[in-house]
C-alpha cells in the first residue's frame, strides 16, 4: 500500500516559521519555509536542498517565505507560485534581507536565483512534480495566496496555508468545496477568537475615523504594506470618504505590483480609484507636512516595528485630538502591543504615554473561529486533519473540538513530527 508522508518543520504550534514536507517514493516537495519574525529570524527545521525536488508556496509573507532563498545558496530547485506572490516575495525578502542581514545565511545575490528558478502557477492549473500532482486555489488571505492541493499514491491531501472564506473589499472569499479528501493541514491562528462582522466592522472604522479628522485631528493606520493597507485604501474609497488620504511607507512598491495582476483582485478598479486620490509621499518634507494636516495616514509598519510609522507616532502620538487606529493583529511584545495594552510607546528615544486616542480595528485576513469550523464541515470525504499556525494552544483547541464535535481524527503536530497517509 503506497502511503504519502508529512513532515513538519516549523509552524506546528506556533504562528511563523511555516514548512512541511510532502514525500512520496519517488519525490518530495516543501510547502512554504517561511521565518519567525522575533529579534533575530528564527529558522524552521534544516532539510538538506537534495533531498527536496521542489519548493511550492502559499504566499508572500514571510513567515511563510523568508527562509526560502536558503535553498539557492548552491541550488537552482524550482519554486511553485503565482506571478503576483513572486513579485510580492521578491518585495518583501528584500525589505527583509536590508534590515535582518546581520542574521541571515544569505543575501540579495541568492534572493536573484530564487526569482530565476521561480515557476509561475495560475489558480486552477495542474502541475506535476514526480509522481506528485497539485494545483494552486484561491485562499482570500492577501492577494495572490493559494491552498495547495496535492494528489499523490492515489490520495488527495488540502495544505490550507493562511486562508479566509468571507469576501473582503479587496478579495474574494476562499472556497472550500475540496471533495474526496484523505488529509488536511489546516490553520488555526483564530480558533478561540470571533471576528466582528465586516460591515459593521468597516461602519464603526469610518465613523470613528470620519469623527476625528472632522474635528481637526490626523487617523494614523499603521498596516501592513501587503494586504492590509490596499484594504484599508479600498474601504475608504467604497466609503466615499471625503477627506485627504495619505500612503507611506514599502506599501508602495506593493501597490504597483497589485496593480499590474488586477485579476487577482476581487474590484481592481475600486483598488484603482483609491490608489489614484490618495496623496503619496516623496520625502520627508512631504511627511512633515501631512502629520500636521487634518486627514489619515496610512503607513507601514503594521506593528510599528520600523517603518515611517514610527515617525508619524512621533508627532501624531503626542496630541489628544489625534488617533492611532491599528488594524491588525499584534503580536505580544512589538511596539504596537505596548501601545494597545499600555497607552504607551517609545518616541524620540524615551517611552512615552501617548495622549492621542488608541483603537483597534480587527481586520483580519484569516478566518475567525466561526467560519473555521464551517469551513472544516464543508470539507468532502473523511480526512485526517493536522492543524497547524495557531498561538498559545489553539492548535490543540481546534483539534479537540474536531475530534469531539465532527468525529474525525485531528492532531496537533509538533515541530519534527512524521505522519503517513
């Protein structure tokens, strides 16, 4: 009985450092290889180049694909992705190697291969590696992500990636019509977590945002350059908000990619008018300028790890009748998590309380715990699922409840753990 065996390498348990391996007699392939990003990148689990005959990646974030170049040291593997993740993945490595090169075992000239030897895999094609099939399909995270589904020995196996099955401005949702299936490796990032829902979410962030630049103040968005900014662009344009709209920061760059691979957005135009009436910064006299003005300041970083963010928090932070609105999820310990706990964030070198008003909007590009679990029910067959990417012990909780309430087997894996299907 021929049998496909999954390895995981990193993200089991914890959210970063995403890789898994899929083998099969004759063939194995690496699903994603991405990095912990703490103070110093952390790495998944080494697996010599090869022994590998591919690279397939969900998307471009770099805990899904900042350790991929790692294989072009002294290889040329191939690497599966749609032509938008590849140039997005170009983005952000990129960014990254210029502010963590200290730390990494490669460098811009190892970032060139892996463009090279990067394959370019539209939604719904099927390609074969060996004796292993799959194909790219919508996963409504970012723009151009993918769940990967691999046919191999006769079984079918779905690798989620980061996925959202509810339509946003800028994306469609995921589908999860998968039929016949013998696995899943699922994610979990919001198993114990509700979003609100979008509509109302996008009203009180139009509102609270409308309230504060009518009275005079300046909204800073920190976002994320890739995703989460162009979103936040589009609901204020489908808005019709009416005030200056500032952009800032590697979204930029991101921008101009998106904009070139329209088809894989769900309102290009939408996406399009908004680029086209907001104000782009130039230098820093163009951001002098905007801090002061009445309007909303979109920026990265979405943590406020770096980026012109923390320029504007210099300046906007300071003054009760401005407003920091972060739209993301923050991780425990980054500047912005301070921020929403505390009040409080480092400006001009000392940690200050911050008199501008904080709010949190959750706009999230994973599903929340709701539309996990009607996900998981719609799944055809009778898989095995191997949930994986969750904090704290969300893993574990959305295995449970698997097990308990649909009666199918669910695990939790642990980093280095080897399962046959």
């Amino acid at each position: 009985m021929s049998q496909i065996q999954i390895k995981f390498l990193g993200g089991a348990r914890e959210v970063g450092r995403s890789a898994i391996t899929v083998k099969t007699q004759k063939t194995q392939v690496l699903l994603d290889y991405g990095v912990m990003l703490n103070h110093t990148p952390g790495f998944p689990m080494h697996i010599p180049p090869k022994d590998i005959n591919a690279i397939i990646l969900t998307h471009s974030h770099l805990d899904h694909s900042g350790a991929i170049p790692v294989f072009y040291i002294r290889g040329n593997k191939p690497l599966y992705t749609n032509r938008l993740s590849a140039e997005l993945n170009q983005l952000l490595i990129s960014d990254f190697i210029h502010l963590s090169s200290y730390y990494l075992p490669f460098e811009y000239l190892e970032l060139k291969s892996m463009m090279r030897n990067s394959k370019h895999l539209d939604y719904g094609v099927e390609e074969k590696i060996g004796d292993i099939k799959f194909q790219l399909l919508n996963a409504g995270h970012i723009p151009g992500s993918a769940q990967i589904l691999i046919e191999a020995e006769g079984k079918k196996l779905l690798y989620t990636g980061d996925f959202n099955t509810e339509n946003t401005k800028l994306l469609e949702g995921a589908k999860m019509d998968h039929k016949d299936l013998d696995a899943v490796i699922i994610e979990s990032t919001y198993a114990d977590d509700e979003h609100t829902e979008r509509q109302e979410l996008e009203k009180q962030f139009i509102t609270e945002t409308t309230d504060i630049v009518e009275r005079g103040g300046t909204v800073l968005v920190p976002a994320f350059g890739v995703g989460r900014s162009q979103e936040i662009a589009c609901v204020l344009a489908a808005h019709h908000f009416e005030y200056p709209v500032t952009i800032d920061g590697m979204i930029r760059g991101a921008n101009t990619i998106m904009m070139k691979h329209g088809q894989f957005l769900r309102d290009a135009k939408l996406l399009r008018d908004a680029l086209h009436s907001a104000h782009w910064i130039e230098g820093w006299r163009d951001r002098r300028k905007a801090a002061k003005k009445p309007s909303v300041i979109i920026s990265t970083a979405g943590m406020l790890k770096g980026g012109p963010a923390i320029f504007y928090m210099s300046k906007i932070g300071k003054k009760a009748n401005n407003a920091v609105f972060l739209v993301s999820y923050q991780i425990p310990g980054t500047p912005g998590r301070q921020l929403l706990d505390k009040g409080i964030c480092v400006i001009d070198g000392k940690m200050r309380k911050i008199k501008a008003r904080v709010g949190h909007f959750d706009f999230s590009s994973h599903c929340g715990a709701s539309e996990l679990k009607e996900a998981v029910k719609k799944l055809g067959g009778n898989p095995k699922f191997y949930v994986n990417h969750g904090a704290e012990r969300n893993c574990e909780l959305f295995a449970k409840w698997i097990n308990k309430e649909l009666g199918l087997k669910a695990k939790a894996p642990k980093t280095g753990d080897t399962f046959k299907i």
